[in-house]
C-alpha cells in the first residue's frame, strides 16, 4: 500500500469525488455533521472539546463503515 492509499484509507477516501479530486474527506465531512448535533445538543460549550469529539465520533463512524 503505498502513502496515498493509506491517507485514504485513514480518512475513508473523499466525500464528494469530482475529477479525479477527492475534495472533502470522508472523515472531515462526518466530523462536520457530528459537530452540529454537537453543538445543537450541547450548545457551545468549548471549541476544543467539541472538535476532538466531532472527530472521535468520525473515526468511530469509518470504523463501523469497515464492517
């Protein structure tokens, strides 16, 4: 496997795919969707609390992705 398989094999390859460009990744787009409820749920209590905990949430989605 070489290094950009692996990158895209960590972050679950691209979102939104367009010509051959990955644009978003995966994991950074099911961050973003797990911030907001985040923030809907919890209001904004701290930035860095709530961005380890949007991206703790993505990895958990691409794991279970792996499935």
């Amino acid at each position: 496997m070489n290094d950009y398989e692996a990158e895209a094999e960590r972050v679950g390859g691209g979102a939104f795919p367009h010509r051959g460009e990955w644009g978003m990744s995966l994991r950074d787009y099911f961050a973003a969707a797990a911030l907001q409820g985040i923030v809907a749920y919890n209001g904004f209590g701290g930035v860095d609390m709530s961005a380890s905990e949007a991206y703790r949430l993505a990895d958990a989605m691409l794991k279970e992705r792996q499935k």
